[in-house]
C-alpha cells in the first residue's frame, strides 16, 4: 500500500478516509483467510489505520 505523498498530504476528507477503510474491511480484509502473508498484510495495515475505524472510535450509548 503506498503511503503519503511526497507532499505529505492525504485525502483531505475524514468521512472519504473512514469510507475507504470500511469498504478495504468489508471487501478485501476477508481474502487474508485465503493466505497467510495476506494474513500477516491486513494485520499490519488495520493496526496501521485502526484510527479509521468509526464504529471502534463512537462511544457506547444508552439510548437503547
């Protein structure tokens, strides 16, 4: 996976950031069960952009 550019920017919305991770979750994460080096990538890349990760970064809420 590349990294930032050269110029040290990312995508410049938060919410674009979040859709993209969830999609790689949703979709591609699931292949790592296929390969162990695919294993060993998803791993590093979800500690990598764990941050991404909206329904780990809200809060419980009692509103049940």
């Amino acid at each position: 996976m590349r990294g930032p550019s050269s110029t040290g920017s990312h995508h410049p919305r938060p919410a674009k950031q979040r859709t993209y991770y969830a999609k790689t979750r949703r979709y591609l994460a699931p292949l790592a069960a296929v390969d162990p080096r695919l294993a060993t990538l998803f791993a590093d890349w979800e500690r990598t952009y764990q941050h991404l990760d909206w329904d780990a970064a809200m809060p419980a809420t009692d509103d049940a």
